[in-house]
C-alpha cells in the first residue's frame, strides 16, 4: 500500500532515459534495454575482445595475466547511462541489474563455476568514502549469492590513484604501477578467482589487479565484466 502510493507521489522512471516506467524495481524501461546490446559470441578467449581480425590485435599490444576475460553488453547507451548512475549519482539498483546476467553467464559454462570465489575491483579508501561504496563490489556481491560462489576481497588498492577515464593507455598503466596488494598470500596460493568490474577499456586495472594475484600464487584468474568498450 505504502508503495502503491509512493509510486503516485514520485512515478518510477527509468534510470537510462528518465521515461515512466511501471514499477520502480523496473530499474530500465522496455525501449532502452531493447537498445542494450550484447557483445558477440566470436571473441578473443584470452581477453575477451570481439575478433574483427585474427590474431587478437589487443593481445598482440598486452600480455594479459589473466587467463581470459568475458564481457555481457558493449559499452554504450542504456548500458553506458545505467553503469554512470550506479558509480556517480547514488542508485545501488542498477547493480542487481547487471549482476543477474553475469550469473546466469557463470551457471551456463562449467569452466565459469569452476573457482574458488568471486572477487571485485577494490577501490581507495578516500575513493568508497566519496561514493559511498564500490560499485564493482555492489555487483560481484550480488553475482555471489545468486551463483552460490564465495565472495572475498583479497585485494586492497593502496595507491589514491587518478581516474582512468581520460588517460591514456600508457598513461592508464603507469598510473597503477603498484597501486595493488594483497592482505594475506593464504586467501590467493593456489585459488581460482573471478575478478569482477563494471567496464573493460583497455584492461590495465585488470590485468594490475592480475599480476598482484598472480605474483601472490593464484592458479587461475577469470576477469569477467559488465560491459567492454
């Protein structure tokens, strides 16, 4: 009742468009996520990116430390404006959203379900206290308990570092040069992780975060993201 009423005082409206929509557990209306596309079966099986030419030209510019990387949707639209309200402008919503279709992504390959738990991106200490919390935390979280896997944050970044966002490639790694530790070798030696985050660019954060995991004694890491760009 009380939502009911709710709902006439501040109609639901989608987070991508602002449009009216239904309920307010909705999260997107029905036209932009008919925009949100998926990214294509026929990708690169180390880092995930789709193949327009053989060998992977990302592949041959990076040596990844993770052993693959998978991505649901291309970044861009509905996609792009739910990932910025759910890092910027406070709705947690949005991050139940996402995590749905990476589980059913894990419950649908063996070699997915295949690890030890589930880990996210750490963000700087200063960084979570601006926001309010980490995003990539709120989705990896919410993958673990639909998927049943454990999830652990073995992984603190040290370093306050810049924003990724304008930087550019060789900017992005230099900016994240030992940013990373781990809090105790005994929760890496010998696990196999999936290393969660929102957005895949040019996967410097991920592959720092790998090597840290790596250099720590982790098996086997799978990054897998919401979007790729």
């Amino acid at each position: 009742m009380f939502a009911d009423a709710l709902n006439l005082l501040i109609p639901p409206a989608c987070l991508a468009c602002g449009s009216r929509i239904d309920e307010q557990n909705q999260v997107i209306c029905e036209a932009c996520e008919a925009k949100m596309m998926m990214v294509g079966s026929d990708t690169c099986s180390v880092c995930g990116s789709e193949l327009k030419e053989y060998p992977c030209r990302a592949c041959l510019e990076e040596s990844f430390a993770f052993d693959s990387a998978r991505a649901i949707f291309k970044f861009g639209g509905p996609v792009k404006e739910l990932i910025h309200v759910l890092k910027y402008n406070g709705y947690e919503s949005p991050a139940g959203y996402f995590a749905l279709p990476i589980a059913e992504l894990i419950e649908s390959e063996p070699a997915l379900q295949d690890h030890d738990y589930i880990c996210a991106v750490p963000l700087h200490p200063v960084r979570r206290r601006e926001r309010g919390y980490n995003q990539a935390e709120l989705i990896a979280s919410c993958v673990a308990y639909l998927t049943g896997l454990p999830f652990e944050m073995p992984v603190v970044r040290k370093v306050n570092t810049l924003s990724q966002t304008l930087l550019s490639k060789a900017r992005r790694v230099k900016n994240l040069n030992g940013a990373f530790r781990i809090k105790k070798t005994s929760q890496v030696a010998g696990k196999k992780i999936l290393l969660l985050d929102d957005v895949f660019t040019t996967g410097s954060t991920l592959n720092e975060i790998a090597k840290t995991l790596r250099f720590a004694g982790a098996s086997k890491i799978t990054a897998i993201t919401v979007a790729r760009a």
